[in-house]
C-alpha cells in the first residue's frame, strides 16, 4: 500500500483538500483504487456544532458522520467510500487517549504525545488502510505548517513515512507565491520559509505545489527547487483555474503530478485517460443554455456555507448542458425590500437547509413567490420546512403556522421536533443523522425523477412534518411523495400543476457528482431553463 500525505503552509485555505481530491481523481483514472482521509487540527470531536461562519458547511457521510467539508470534495471527486475513519480531529484523538487511559489500556504508563498520541494518530491511518483495501491513500493535513496545534498529526506522519519507506509514502506540499503587486513579481521567500519549517519538523516534501496568480516562470521554479531541495520537475504551478474547481485534475496531469507520484512509489500504470472529464470542463466552459438560479440563504456572505449546494447545481447544469449563473440572494433582504425584487427574473428558486430563526421569514417569502408565480422551486432539508409553512399560511390559512423550533408558542406547528428527538440533551452527533432509506409514491415527480420507488438519502435534522396535519395539506392538493417505508416521516413535498415544486427533508447535494449530477438537482435546472426560455419567447 502506498500512502501520500498532503500538507500547506504560508496561509490556511490554499486548497489543499482541492490538490488531493484532483489527485485522487488522476490515480484512479489510472486504475488505482484509491482512499481519502482528514486530519484536522482543532479540539472539536467533529465540526457538527460549529458555526458556519467558522467552519463553513458540515458535510455528512453515508454511516451518519458529521466532517469537514474537505471530504465532500473527495467524494465529488473521486469513488472512495467514506466513512467515520476518514475524518480526524484533534478533539477525537485526545478523546480516545484518555477513554484508554481511564480504563487502563496504558498500564499504568506515564500518558505523553510522543508515543501516545501519535500512535493513536497513526493506527487512523492503518484503519483506512484495512477498510478500504486501497492501492493508494491520500491524507491531507489540516492547518498551516507551523501551527502548534498541527505538530502531533507531523510528528506522526513524520514517523509513519519513515517507517514505510521512501518508495511507499511521500509528501506533497501545497504553498503559496504571492504576487507583490507594487514590485510587479511573484515572491518565493514565504514558500521557501514554509519548507524550511517543514523540514526543521524532519519532513522533505518530495512535490511542492505552488499555488500563484501569476504563471511561475523557468527561474522562479530552479529558485524553489535549489532553495527547498526537491528536483525542478517536482516544483509544480498551481495557478488559479479560469472557470471551475473541476479544471484541476487536467491543470495537475499537465503538470505531471500525476508521473511523478506514479514514479516515486514505484507505481507503473498507463496515463490517465481524462477524456471524459475534459467533456464536463466543456460543459462549464461553453455550454449550449445559460440560466439563472437564486440561492435564498442566511450565510450568503460565506462561500463555504453552502459548498455542496451550490457544487450540486452546477452540476445539475452540467447534467443538462446549462451553465448556470448563481445569485445568492440574502433571505433578510427579501424580508427588507419584498420577495420579486430580489427574485424577479430568476429561472429558478433553491431553498437551502439551516438553522436558528434568522431570514426564516424571508425564506417563507420566496417559497411564496416561487409557487404563486410558476418560479421552479427546490427546497432542501429546511427548504422544505418552510415550503410546508408557506403552504399552511397562505392556502391552508392556519393563522401564525410556524415551525415549533422557530415559534414554541404557535397555534399551528406543521413542523414538529421529531419523537426521537424530544429527549436529546446533547448536541454534537445528536441528529437524525446519514443515509435513510425512502419510499417514493406513483405517479410523482420524485419518482419520475429518480427513476425508482425505494432510495437512500443523507440527512441532517431533528425536525419534521407534524402528521396531525398530513389530511389538511392532503386535500388542499400537497403531495407526500416519499415517506420513511414505514410512512410515519414524511421525506419529500411537492405541489402539482407547477413547473417544478419539490422539497426534499434530506440533503441531496452530499450525493452529487459532476459526472454523474443528483436526480433532483438535474431535473429542477432542467425546469428552470424551460421557465426561463419561455420566458424569453
């Protein structure tokens, strides 16, 4: 087995979880099978009771586990199967030490980072290992090269590389050469310091990926290559890409990463025939339709709150040879200034899930304005929540219907705190959380859509549709098309006689990939281009 351990310096957000999923994407398309972990540094056990204003999106796996966000780029990019080995914080690793301490595990043995720790560190890496029976493991470090909090996962990776070998683990180390714009050039003196950092923890990076604005000429690559040891063909241009994320497993084969990790560890497999992924860059680059798809939310402001959501419509676009224009809409405005002044003229309308009661009435509103006025519609998790509240206000007339997260006190609570919920006093991995099965009725979008009556979508939640109210919504003509199989939890709404209404209690967009694009995200770009053509007819 060969492992590959990517690290960052300089500044955080460098795309380190970028480099190794396009990594990822170019050895399997060499043929090998290939597994993708995190290790992050911070004191949570997991980030599911973060803020998304510190930590951005929580993604969920399959078996429930709350992680970083990094891991939906794995699985975006990649066919690794992911589960709770393949995220690590800190938090956790402290956290099974001292279990094993309390209970003795250690004999009696005086507790210490150094082997302790790191052990527990390393022993992640060889249970990915043993689940995963991959030829390849990629395992990004999170946090920057220097960081105190960072240096146990080092030291670990440190001891663990020399064990197996220079032909079975390497290092790939993703940094940054700013462009000074006052001198007009690029600089490698932060590069070079973040190495020097890197080597003083007793690592050598066998690839140093530049991440730069500006193409990296023949001088400043012998620069970086003489200063921080590594061979010039292994200082690599990481320039930004022009149009998608998607671009960088081509932009990495160009540069050869591919070869070179393929000729240190020894792996002799034919190139990576990209042709297909080259088709879905095509599709983003020059697509034969445009539309424009409003993103009604409360972290508008934040890029990584709604990573997914907004990676699963462009490939909804991709689905349907569309590019698609995202307009992020802040739900507190639309309560401001009035839903068609900020939704007017959008092909479609997309709720995502959420918390707290902030730009909930805002959200209601656009739910409105999307159904009164023929606007396709998809709400996710809390998408369809407020879906179901529009509907009990404005046709049901149930005066003050609310959710009773948002309203405790409301005469109409046609979303209700789930039964398995009512006596949860813990937050963290608390939730109805991972991969549910649902049944899909006849005759529906949904099930038109998915092209099945049984699925299995990720969830995140602890509300729900109140079924006291299940006959009202019934008769008024909202459809329940996917339940629980056993009929009690309602899975997804929609409205007929509408170009496209449909909200899911899940979340749709964990299970989006750019080659092969969510059934509901697909068919509601699909609407909404066809809106948004009539519209110019």
């Amino acid at each position: 087995m060969k492992y590959i351990f990517v690290t960052g310096g300089v500044v955080s957000s460098l795309g380190k979880g970028l480099t190794a999923a396009a990594l990822g994407t170019l050895l399997e398309n060499r043929g090998l099978k290939v597994a993708l972990q995190k290790f992050d540094p911070y004191l949570n056990v997991d980030p599911g009771t973060m803020s998304p204003f510190q930590h951005g999106e929580v993604y969920v796996l399959d078996d429930g586990t709350e992680t970083d966000l990094d891991l939906g780029h794995y699985e975006r990019f990649t066919h690794t199967q992911l589960t709770r080995l393949n995220n690590l914080t800190s938090g956790r690793v402290y956290l099974n030490v001292i279990e094993k301490e309390r209970r003795g595990d250690y004999l009696g043995k005086t507790v210490q980072v150094i082997p302790h720790v790191t052990d527990e560190i390393q022993q992640r890496i060889l249970d990915v290992a043993a689940e995963s029976k991959a030829d390849v493991i990629i395992t990004e470090i999170g946090g920057t090269t220097g960081d105190i909090e960072g240096l146990p996962f080092l030291e670990a990776i440190r001891e663990f590389a020399l064990e197996q070998g220079p032909q079975n683990a390497m290092f790939i180390h993703v940094t940054y050469v700013p462009f000074i714009k006052a001198a007009g050039e690029l600089k490698t003196k932060p590069t070079q310091q973040s190495v020097a950092k890197l080597r003083e923890i007793g690592i050598f990076p066998n690839i140093i990926a530049c991440r730069c604005e500006k193409p990296l000429d023949k001088d400043l690559r012998q620069k970086i290559s003489m200063f921080c040891n590594v061979p010039f063909e292994a200082v690599i241009e990481a320039k930004d890409v022009d149009h998608s994320i998607y671009e960088m497993p081509l932009m990495l084969q160009r540069e050869r990463v591919d070869q070179l990790v393929c000729d240190q560890l020894r792996l002799d497999r034919p190139a990576a025939n990209m042709a297909h992924w080259q088709e879905i860059i095509r599709k983003l680059i020059a697509p034969q339709h445009r539309v424009r798809i409003g993103v009604v939310g409360k972290y508008i402001g934040l890029q990584d709150a709604y990573k997914s959501v907004y990676e699963a419509v462009i490939h909804g676009g991709v689905g349907n040879d569309c590019g698609v224009e995202l307009v992020q809409v802040d739900a507190e405005d639309i309560e401001r200034h009035g839903a068609e002044s900020k939704l007017k003229g959008l092909g479609g309308i997309l709720v995502p899930g959420g918390f707290g009661d902030r730009g909930i009435e805002g959200k209601i509103m656009a739910a409105q304005y999307a159904r009164e006025n023929n606007v396709p519609y998809l709400g996710l998790c809390l998408g369809m929540q407020i879906a179901t509240i529009e509907f009990a206000r404005n046709v049901l007339k149930l005066e003050r219907a609310h959710s009773a997260e948002f309203d405790p006190a409301s005469p109409h609570p046609v979303i209700a705190m789930l039964d398995s919920q009512l006596k949860v006093t813990k937050k963290g991995g608390t939730m109805r959380l991972g991969a549910q099965p649902c049944q899909l009725g006849m005759d529906t979008l949904a099930a038109k859509l998915y092209g099945a009556f049984v699925i299995k979508e990720r969830h995140r939640h602890r509300f729900e549709f109140n079924n006291n109210y299940r006959d009202k919504f019934t008769k008024a003509g909202f459809v329940f098309s996917g339940t629980s199989p056993d009929g009690k939890l309602v899975e997804i709404i929609e409205i007929p006689n509408h170009p496209f209404y449909i909200a899911c209690q899940f979340h749709p967009e964990f299970l989006s990939k750019p080659d092969q694009p969510h059934p509901l995200f697909k068919g509601f770009i699909s609407a909404a281009h066809q809106k948004a053509h009539q519209k110019a007819l």
